[in-house]
C-alpha cells in the first residue's frame, strides 16, 4: 500500500526522479511518504507526477488505511 522513508533523492537529477516517479505508479503504490531527505526539487517533481500520492513526513504525521 505504501512506501515510507528517507528516499535520499535530494542529489538525483530530475530524470532520475521522474524515473523512480514513473516506477512507484507502476508498482501500484497508493501512498508515498517521504523524509527531509528528498529535497525539495525531487519532491516537487514526486508530486507533479503522483500528485496527492506523495506526502512529505512529518512529525506526529497519521496515514490510515482503508
């Protein structure tokens, strides 16, 4: 259903970002929930391709699962 971490993408070109991006929608992830890690320039890339899919983690962050 989910995949969450520090993705650490914060170095990756932006084709490589796009890459994962296409790969997460292909595996049927529902939810993607990144750390700081990501950089904001992946995570914009991320959202611009999984839209509300990709959410940047927090603390005290909930995700419920239906």
């Amino acid at each position: 259903y989910a995949l969450v971490g520090g993705l650490h993408l914060f170095r990756s070109s932006p084709q490589e970002v796009t890459d994962f991006a296409r790969r997460v929608k292909e595996t049927g992830i529902e939810c993607l929930v990144t750390g700081h890690c990501t950089g904001e320039n992946a995570m914009k890339i991320l959202k611009d391709h999984l839209d509300d899919r990709v959410v940047q983690m927090y603390s005290g962050l909930t995700i419920e699962i239906s």
